[in-house]
C-alpha cells in the first residue's frame, strides 16, 4: 500500500471506528471504556494519516478522488494541527459526555469532523465544498446542544440560525460562479466582460461574508459571544478550535486561487478576472476585517471578567491576525510567490497556535467561568496554572511559544502589502496583553488559594496543550529554515 492510499485508509478506518461506537453504545453501559478507546484510535488514525499526509505533500500537492480534493502543504499542516486540536478536546471531556443524555454523540460524531475537515480544507469542486460544509456545519450544530443544559441547547438554536444564514451566503458565491462559468462555456450567453468582472467580485464577497460567520469575523461576528460565551465549554472547545482551522483552511485557499495563485495547475474555480487589480482590493477588504476584529475584540475582551466571554472576544481578535495575514496572501498571490508563501504559512501557524491554545482553554471554562474564581490557581495546582500561563502567553505572542512564531511570520508577510496594517496589528498585540497578563497575573498569584479543583483530565489537557505550542515553539525556527 502505498503512502497516498494509506492517508484514505486511515480516514476510512476513522470513520468506520466513529460508526462502531454508535454499535458498541448500544449494547449496554459496560461499555464506556470500550467507547473511549475507540475514539482514541479514531482521532490517532486521523493524526497519523495528516502525519503522512503532511510527508507526501513536500514534493508538491497530492490529489484524491480524480482531483476533487488536492491538499498541499497548508492544509497538510492544518489537518495536522486539527487533529491535535480534537485530540486536546477529546482528553478534557473525559468521561463526562457518557452521562450526558446524548452518549455517545460526543465520541462518534469527532472522528466525522475530523473526515469533513479532511475534505473541506482540500475541496476543488463546488458540488463536493457544499456536501462538505453542510457535514461539518450539521454535525457542530449538534455538538453545541450535546450537554443537557439549558444554556447549550439555546445556544445551538442561535448557531443553526446564523449557520443558516452563512449557508445562503455559499449559495450566492455558487451561483455567481455558475453565471461566470456558463458565461465563458456557452455560446449565445451575452454577458459583457464589465458585467462579468461585478458578479465574480460579488461572488469573492459572498464567499468572505461566509466564512465571516463562521469564523467569527467582524461585521459578522455578534454571535459568538452568545454561542461560544453560553455553550458548555467542552464542546465549544471542538466548535472554536477543530471547525474554525477547517474553515480557515478553505477561505485561505479560495482567496489565494481568486487572487491569480495557483495550485498545481489546479483550481478551486475557474476565476476568469483574478487581475492583480482584483487581488488588491481583496487584500484591501480583508485588510479592514482584520482590523475591525482585531480592535473589536481585543477591546471587549478588556471589558470583562468572565472568561468564556473573555476568550471568546479573543477568538474574533485572534481570527483578525490571521486575516491580516490572509491580506497579504491575496495582495501577493499573482505577482510574489515567495511572499505568498511566508503569508500562507503565517496563516497555517496562527491558525494551528489559535486551535492549540483555545481547546484547553475553553475546555477550562467547565469548572470556573469567572477568571476570579481561578485567582490563586497556583497554590493549588501549579501544573494547571503554568500551563495555562503558557497557553496564553503563546496567544498573546511571546517566545518562544509556537504562537510568537505565527505573529513573526505575520507581521514579516503583511509588512510587503501595508505597514500600517503591521502598526495596527503590533498595536492590537499590545492592547491583548491587558487582559492575557492580567488573567495569568491572578493565577499566578500566592497569596491565595482558588477553591477551584481541576479534574485530571482537564489538567492533562492544558499540560498537553502547553508542551505542544512549546515544542512547536521550538522546532518551527528548524522547519522554516528548511522549507
């Protein structure tokens, strides 16, 4: 077997260990640790085939389905730091989810994730992008509701709203793109090159507003607040880590393809006008998004003390880095390859950074919501409390956490498209250490105790999560000087 078939051998295997924990459920309550190892081999089969994937992809992009998916190194890395990202999750829920009135939903419908991931970040059809946002988005709107209180299950209401409302926006981009191509393929079909340049550029739009929803992005982001601020904290975990670097993977290649990159002479779509003229006003666009959720939710994020709320303005200003950075991959997609790429691994390491950093934070939030209650952490457990103070020093930057190497590359990549995007986004950094040194502050404090106990699961998995972005940290000068 060789290494290509190997990678969708392992995410079939994947699969078919999700669909045997339904099985296996049914046969009585003995089983819950026969569940659990399942999803473990689940979520190791997936990291070993993104481990594999991420080897075959150095010599250039690999394609499965006669084409329909194509990853490259990018999303190789993506799926890799997703996978670990589940892994993160999946250690802090522990054993609760089998108690939940929804066991074993929780342990079955990861590993499925985890295979729309698979397809989403490397879709090149249109049809195939739609089946696989409509998998992923259905199997998270369920993941919100798993836990049995009241809260999640309003919060899962108001996420399958906007998720409905981001749908429509997919079919606006699809159909745009269906207009351009018959345009281009049909005779007859009179539509005047002005004509067709608006619709593709209101179909790039419609993609962006999207994936704005579903990752958070100002204008587009009031609803994470209430989804990821009111949600159990192990499954927004999954939601807010997991699913975000999947959407995260397949708007940096969209934009990279509408803005006159190429992928192996393959092509998400067919974008007949990616002029370096319509480059620029995407990094334009995705300029101003960067910066209003930068601004926004570092600016909110300073205005409160409870913590879910807290690390959820994070996420929108964590996902404007990553836009920054994103900018600067369409202003150079057409015209400055070598740029193009430090942007896109900017993109591939912040996102990776964002997953490892958030999943054991949020997963936290499921003993202590306030950040006052977790004052004093140290005093009673120092392994909690210094990983936690690593997870948000890599957030905020600081070396030598994987999170410092993602702002680097960041702010080297967006410097060649605006310094004044850099100022902004160096400014925003500044502003975020209110509340990441403050929260790590109290902690960190001595002269207190917490009364917060944080279980073994949770503790191993803010430890896992720490000795990753570290060893990232570490490695990734290595890595870059090779590639």
């Amino acid at each position: 077997m060789n290494g290509m078939d190997s990678v969708l051998a392992l995410n079939y295997l994947s699969v078919a260990l999700a669909l045997l924990i339904a099985v296996v459920a049914a046969l009585g309550k003995r089983t819950s640790n026969i569940i659990r190892v399942l999803a473990w081999l689940s979520i190791l089969s997936f990291a070993v085939a993104s481990g594999i994937l991420l080897l075959k992809t150095i010599d250039g992009p690999v394609e499965y389905y006669n084409g329909l998916i194509v990853h490259d190194k990018f999303t190789a890395f993506l799926l890799l730091g997703i996978s670990l990202t589940g892994a993160l999750a999946l250690i802090g829920a522990g054993k609760d989810p089998l108690i939940w009135e929804s066991s074993p939903g929780y342990y079955s419908l990861l590993p499925l994730v985890l295979f729309g991931s698979f397809i989403i970040t490397g879709v090149t059809d249109t049809l195939t992008l739609i089946a696989a946002w409509l998998l992923v988005s259905v199997i998270n709107y369920v993941f919100i509701a798993l836990p049995p209180d009241k809260e999640s299950r309003g919060a899962a209401v108001r996420y399958i709203m906007i998720g409905a409302v981001a749908t429509l926006f997919l079919l606006v981009w699809l159909t745009g793109n269906s207009v351009v191509a018959s345009a281009q393929g049909l005779q007859g079909l009179q539509i005047s090159p002005l004509t067709l340049d608006k619709i593709s550029g209101l179909t790039i739009a419609a993609f962006i507003a999207a994936l704005g929803f579903k990752i958070g992005v100002v204008p587009f982001h009031w609803w994470v607040p209430s989804v990821y601020g009111k949600a159990e904290g192990r499954v927004v975990a999954l939601v807010a880590g997991v699913t975000k670097l999947a959407f995260i993977g397949v708007l940096a290649r969209v934009v990279y393809l509408a803005s006159g990159g190429s992928l192996g002479g393959l092509t998400l779509v067919k974008y007949p006008f990616a002029t370096p003229a319509a480059a620029k006003n995407i990094a334009l666009v995705l300029g101003v998004l960067a910066v209003a959720s930068m601004f926004y939710g570092n600016i909110a994020a300073v205005a409160t003390r409870d913590m879910k709320i807290m690390l959820s303005y994070s996420a929108i200003a964590q996902v404007g880095y990553i836009l920054a950075a994103l900018s600067a991959v369409a202003y150079f997609a057409g015209s400055n390859e070598k740029l193009a790429y430090y942007a896109m691994a900017a993109v591939a390491v912040q996102a990776v950074a964002y997953g490892l950093a958030k999943a054991p934070l949020f997963t936290l939030t499921g003993v202590a919501e306030r950040i006052e209650r977790l004052k004093g952490l140290m005093s009673r457990d120092s392994i909690s409390a210094v990983s936690v103070g690593i997870l948000l020093m890599s957030l905020l930057g600081l070396p030598p956490m994987l999170g410092f190497w993602g702002k680097i590359l960041m702010f080297y990549a967006v410097a060649g498209f605006s310094i004044i995007l850099v100022i902004i986004s160096f400014i925003n950094t500044t502003i975020s250490a209110a509340f990441y040194i403050r929260m790590a502050r109290d902690i960190m404090a001595t002269d207190v105790e917490t009364d917060v106990v944080v279980p073994g699961d949770m503790r191993l998995s803010l430890l896992t999560g720490a000795l990753l972005i570290v060893f990232f940290g570490f490695i990734a000068p290595i890595v870059f000087s090779i590639a």
